[in-house]
C-alpha cells in the first residue's frame, strides 16, 4: 500500500495490481512500517507531516517505524518529529538503497531492481533494536544486505562513488565541441561515450538535488578528482615516451582499484557472531566502517545471533 501527492500516477499503481491510500494520513493509520521516497528538498515537510499523523493516532503499542530513500542525509529534527519520538509514535532510522537508474517515475519501477544490492542505515546509537531489526528483515526480503553507517560517513561515501558521477558524466557531455564538430563527435561517439555518460540521462532536477544538497562532501570529492586530472595533465606534459609511462602508471593504478571492486561484488565470508543486547547497533556500526554488511540478525534471548560478509 501506498501514497503519492501526484493524483495521477494512482491509475498505474492499481493497474499494477498495488493499492494505494487515500490520503496520507490514512497510510499512517494503517502503517507498522513506511518508507519516505520524496525529493530531498521535500523530506523534512513531508517526514514533518508523518509524525502529525502519528501523534494524532494517540496511544498505540507500538511506533510506526519509519525509513527513507533519500541519497542524501539531511539534519531531521523538528519539534513534532521530537516530539512523535518522545511519546512513543514514531522511530526513524534514515535509509538509502544503493540501486536505481537514471530513470524516473513509477513506469521506471523494475522487479528485482534491489536483488543483491547494499542498503544503507543510520541509526542513532540510542535506537531501540528491535525496529532496526525489523528493518533489516525487510531488506533481507528483497534479496538486498544492510549495511549500517553513520549519517557522515553515509554522505561523503555517496559523494564519491555516486553523486560524483553525475557531475564527471555531465561534464564529458559538456566537453563535446557544439555547433558542426560536436554533431560529428556524437555521432561518432560509441560504447565508451554511453557507458561514462549514462546518468547524464537522469531527470536534472533529480540530479541538481543530490549533488547541491550534498554540496559541503561533493566539493571535497571534486578536489580529489581535479586532483587526478592534474596528474593526467602533469603527465601528458612531460611529453613522448615520458608521457605514455606516466599515463600507463595512472591507468594502471585506476585499473587495479576498479578490479578490486569487482572483486568484492563476489566475495562471500559470511562471519556469524553473538551480540549482546543493547550493543546491537553500535556492533552493526562497527561492522560498518570496516565495509561489512549485514546478511541475517535473529533473536537469540540474551543476545543477537549476527551473520555478516
């Protein structure tokens, strides 16, 4: 069950065989979980909007657990979100599923679009585990793994390896020449062209988002890469055989670094460990920071049985 502000994309979801809502205040009285995909500039009115609706339900047993998909990381913590946390109606652990395409809208949605995929969450050391392991169940669900990270460390890894895409990838579609020698490069332009350039495709508002609010880490992953640009310019200067050294050592160096990361999209030690109650998130947080995700949390009595890859 679902909600969409955009009244027209209700048809397509019920096409589709999902049901959907009639306000947004209905889905929260129903909800035991609900997951924000809002622009980012949207999320804290809508997450805002959220816990008034669950403080409005009153007394309940449990709180309504609430994540988001958003690429970004924002500070969140507004009266009514303090207070829907103080009184029990509402726990938010910010998510991001690092898995998509430079499409956009409900007609983009794919089947087993987060099969094998890392998700992200940050949970405050304080959150209370039982909604955190619930989280990971549903994760576990959809054939993705958890990996917990803080709310920091979270935006400068995106900056890197994802909002910093869109910035290189726009910037090779801007370096082709305009007028009549851009129109023959492009359609000159091949696989290599296509593959570096795809999420120039995204919707640019979408793009304008992550990367501007996102800005403070995406500022210090373009230094890096200016960094790395200068190294190919110092190189190609030094000129002849020089050059050509140089440059291989750099290609090099990016190839070996890019092999190391297909590699660990196959590596599979699974560790299992017990974890104490009352540990758990600081234990998943650890694990973490080393790059190590979660694959399975069960309820051993006094402890956490965790298995982790």
């Amino acid at each position: 069950m679902g909600f969409d502000s955009a009244q027209g994309v209700h048809a397509q979801v019920r096409d589709a065989g999902f049901g959907v809502s009639e306000s947004l205040a209905a889905l929260v009285r129903w909800s035991d979980v609900l997951v924000l995909c809002v622009p980012i500039g949207a999320e804290a009115a809508v997450l805002d909007e959220v816990a008034a609706h669950a403080v409005s339900r009153g007394q309940v047993d449990k709180p309504l657990v609430v994540t988001d998909a958003s690429s970004v990381k924002l500070d969140l913590d507004s009266a009514i979100l303090q207070q829907a946390k103080q009184e029990g109606s509402l726990v938010f652990v910010p998510g991001h599923p690092m898995a998509g395409t430079e499409k956009a809208g409900f007609q983009a949605s794919l089947d087993g679009l987060f099969g094998g995929a890392v998700w992200v969450l940050c949970p405050d050391q304080g959150e209370t585990e039982e909604y955190v392991v619930a989280l990971m169940g549903i994760i576990s669900a959809l054939n993705a793994r958890a990996i917990c990270l803080t709310v920091s460390d979270h935006n400068r890894i995106v900056a890197e390896i994802s909002h910093l895409p869109y910035v290189l990838a726009a910037t090779e579609v801007l370096a082709v020449s305009d007028g009549r020698e851009g129109e023959q490069s492009l359609r000159l332009a091949a696989s290599s062209f296509r593959d570096v350039t795809r999420v120039a495709s995204s919707p640019p508002s979408l793009s304008a988002a992550m990367t501007g609010w996102n800005h403070q880490a995406l500022r210090q992953a373009l230094d890096r890469a200016q960094e790395a640009i200068d190294q190919f310019r110092s190189a190609m200067d030094a000129g002849g055989v020089v050059a050509v050294a140089q440059l291989e050592e750099l290609f090099e160096a990016a190839r070996a670094k890019r092999t190391r990361y297909l590699g660990m999209r196959s590596e599979t030690v699974v560790k299992e460990a017990d974890v104490a109650k009352g540990t758990l998130v600081s234990a998943c947080l650890e694990l973490g920071s080393l790059g190590h995700t979660i694959r399975s949390v069960e309820d051993g009595g006094a402890t956490w049985r965790l298995s982790s890859d």
